[in-house]
C-alpha cells in the first residue's frame, strides 16, 4: 500500500476513481484520416472512444439542416455553390469524400438529421450552430429524443431564443471576458461555457468553476498536443475539443481521467 501511495506521488497521479471524466469531443469527427463532417468520420470518432463529435449545421435554401463547416460547398466536396442557396438536393448530390481520398468517392454530406440518428444511444452531439433557426434546432432534437444528449454552441441571441424553446437544453455560448461570463451565467443560467484558445484565460475559467460549469476548450492545431492538454485540465478543463480523439483518450485513460 504505501509502495502504490508512493508511486501515485511519484507521478502526480490520484487513483482513478478520484479523477474527474474528462470530456473528449472530436472536432468535425475524426477527420484527419476520413472526409471531415461526414458519417464516416463520425463512426470514427464513436470507435475511438470519443464522447462528442462536434458538428457544423447550416440552413440549405429549402429549409432543411445540412452538415458543413463553410458558407459554400467548395472545400469538401466536388461542387461549387453557397449552402444557403442550394437545396438539399443538390447539395446530396455531391461527392463529399473524394477530395480526402479516392476510397471515400460517393460520401455523402450528411443532414442533422442522419447524424442524431447515428449518434442516438452512442455518442454526444457537439452542435456548432453555424446558420439556424432555434425553432429548427429544436425540432430536430426533438425527432430523434435528443435535448438532453448535445451541448449547443452559438450566437448569445440565438441562445437566448433556444432557451425559451427548450430551457432544458445545454447551452454553451464563448465567453469573451470575465464580466462577459457572469453576463451568459445571470441570463442563461449555463451548465457549460466553450473557450477557444484565446479567451481560456484565468479570471474567464474562475468565473466558470465559481458557478460550477462545465469547462469545454478547444486544443486545435499547434495546441493539440499532450503538453497542451494536460494544462488545460490543470487549469480547470473539463473538456477537450481535438482534432486527434484516438490520441487523446488514450492519453486520458492512462491518467485515468476517462472511462
């Protein structure tokens, strides 16, 4: 016993039933190795352990909630065009995959509504509200039971409006500044506040902790790294947004901070 005890302090390790869970949400799905925002790499990032796959949702010219990071369809697929005036067919009719890899020619952008039905029973849903209505946010949540399963990231007034949809849905605006926090925490009453790089400063993350919020921050780019990482749960994080899900639990759960 004192041998294990000496190890624990040896390592700045705790037991891990003494650890918090720490949150792996994986930034467009597992993306590096499959088409980005894509069934198939979201089914990637379920298999890695990941416990979000964020996603970007946009508004297609007839009404219907597709899945794409840009404004336009150029990056990611074999067309051209703006979402917001394209329907959703033409839209489905392009090639998702290909720019990735020939073996993921024919992928499809998915809708919200395939990716709920995929991640229902198996996986949170990381909503990056990119063009939507709360009205149509919602809606679909409701189809697929999903409400208490996602965490929605957005405009302060579209936050606003979802609240009085549904107040039981986890709103997860940025927070700017310190005063800017105690604002979206009076008004919304957060379980969780999102940090990017810059704004996951000390007196923004004390507001957090004071109000027991949940803590998300993403670690992209030159920042996803284990160095990275492993300061942003020693100064409070209680999730990690990454581009490498595979990598980070398994760099959670030696530590035992993931189940």
């Amino acid at each position: 016993m004192r041998y294990c005890t000496f190890l624990f302090l040896l390592t700045g390790l705790l037991p891990a039933q003494e650890r918090q869970h720490i949150v792996v949400i994986a930034h467009r799905g597992e993306h590096l190795h499959h088409p980005e925002n894509t069934l198939t790499a979201y089914r990637a990032a379920i298999d890695a352990g990941a416990d979000f796959i964020e996603t970007d949702v946009r508004t297609t010219r007839d009404g219907k909630l597709v899945i794409q990071h840009d404004s336009t369809v150029n990056r990611c697929t074999n067309g051209k065009g703006v979402i917001r005036e394209m329907t959703l067919g033409q839209i489905r009719a392009l090639d998702a995959g290909v720019k990735t890899g020939a073996q993921f020619a024919g992928t499809k952008a998915p809708t919200f509504d395939d990716v709920l039905q995929l991640a229902r029973g198996r996986i949170g849903v990381y909503v990056d509200s990119k063009d939507v209505s709360a009205a149509d946010l919602v809606a679909a949540l409701d189809r697929h039971d999903m409400q208490d399963h996602v965490v929605v990231y957005g405009k302060y007034t579209l936050m606003l409006q979802i609240a009085a949809l549904r107040p039981n849905i986890k709103l997860m605006p940025e927070a700017s500044s310190a005063g800017h926090a105690k604002m979206l925490m009076d008004t919304l009453h957060l379980q969780v506040i999102a940090f990017d790089a810059n704004d996951f400063q000390d007196d923004v993350i004390a507001v957090a902790r004071a109000a027991k919020a949940r803590i998300y921050v993403d670690r992209l780019g030159d920042a996803d790294n284990p160095k990275s990482w492993q300061d942003a749960i020693d100064r409070g994080a209680t999730g990690i947004q990454t581009n490498l899900p595979a990598e980070l639990v398994e760099y959670l759960r030696m530590r035992g901070y993931h189940r």
